[in-house]
C-alpha cells in the first residue's frame, strides 16, 4: 500500500483526507505528520495559498521521505483588500488565537453595509513526490461575512461566514460537517487533487502544476 503523509498535525484535516481517498476507491494510506516524525512547522514565507501549501509539503518530504500533500487557506473580504488572505491563521498578531482573529475581523467588519460584505474562503492543495513531481489545485467558497458569530461547529472564521451555495443563511459554524464538506473550500480543492494523487503514487503521469 503506497503512503501519502498530510503535512499537518490537525485530526480533523486529517480524518477528511482519509474519508475521501477511501470514497475515491483508493489504496493509499494518508498519515499525519506527527505519525511520522516530529519536526517544527516551516515558516510560511510565500506570498501565495499556493505558496505556502508548496512550502508545507516540500517540508514534509525532506522529513519524512514519503510524498506529501498539505493545504494553506484563509478568507478573503473584498472590502479589506482581500485580506486577512494568507495572514488569516496570524491575523491578530504573534499570539493570535481563533477567538482572537474572530474577534479582530469582527470588529473591522461591522459596519460595511450589505453589499460590501462579499468574501470568500480559499484552500490551495499541494503534493509533492519524492521525485519533485508538484500537483496544486485551488479552491474557493464564496459568500458574506456578517455582523456576529454563530454556531459552534466549526473553527476560525466559520461562525461568521455565511456561505453563497446552501438554502438559508446558515454560517458555516451552524452546519453539519456533511453539509460543509459538500461546498467547502477545502472539501472542493481535496476531491479535485485526490484522482491526480493516486495516478502520480501509483506511476501515472497526471496534469502536472497548473
């Protein structure tokens, strides 16, 4: 059985990975980081989702010696400039935390009028063989960032991002993880790069980095 290791050490990225190589048919065993060797994050230099999922997973192969996939996403609010972006996990700064980042974002976001409240979530997926060989696929969720938080289902951003693509104004904090895997960023950007995965793990020669 080949083996493809999550640059990660979050369980729950790690559960849906596994989740959707098993509903692909798929051989491959996908293992977390910490499964395998323990080694401090890279630091996330790029300028890019991409970038810093490349940064991620180049990581994990030079320590791990397995082919390695990671991710790096973050929202995006139109009427910021499109940030927090690729700060998102550090927004409120060095000590930055969920519940800080959600409150800081709040706080600069609560008095855009209706329309100026488009904003999108974005997942860039990277894998990189021990051959060098990198696939990436990105993928959005788009919707509105709203005025409080609500639910508690999800992490970071989740209570107050109601996504565009579901009946109702549930945030993404309020829905089942069913319902969120289904339009998610990162659900999307997973099913995308699983098939190119599998070819490239067992030989094949997929669309490469595009």
């Amino acid at each position: 059985m080949s083996r493809v290791v999550l640059a990660s050490h979050n369980r729950a990225k790690l559960a849906e990975l596994q989740r959707v190589f098993e509903a692909a048919g798929s051989d491959v065993e996908v293992v977390g980081s910490a499964d395998v060797a323990d080694y401090p994050p890279p630091d996330e230099t790029g300028t890019t989702f991409v970038d810093n999922a490349l940064i991620k997973a180049r990581e994990a192969v030079a320590r791990t010696g397995l082919p390695a996939l990671a991710d790096d996403s973050g929202i995006e609010v139109d009427a910021l400039n499109r940030m927090p972006g690729i700060r998102s996990a550090r927004w409120s700064g060095p000590e930055a935390t969920d519940e800080k980042n959600l409150r800081l974002l709040l706080d600069q976001t609560y008095d855009l009028l209706p329309e100026r409240r488009t904003a999108r979530f974005v997942c860039a997926m990277a894998f990189v063989g021990v051959d060098g060989a990198v696939i990436t696929r990105t993928a959005t969720m788009e919707g509105r960032v709203i005025g409080e938080a609500r639910g508690d289902n999800g992490f970071g951003y989740d209570p107050m991002f109601v996504p565009d693509e579901q009946e109702g104004s549930l945030t993404s904090a309020e829905m089942t993880p069913d319902q969120k895997d289904a339009i998610s960023h990162r659900g999307k950007a997973v099913r995308a790069i699983v098939p190119e995965v599998v070819a490239q793990v067992a030989g094949a020669a997929p669309e490469q980095e595009h």
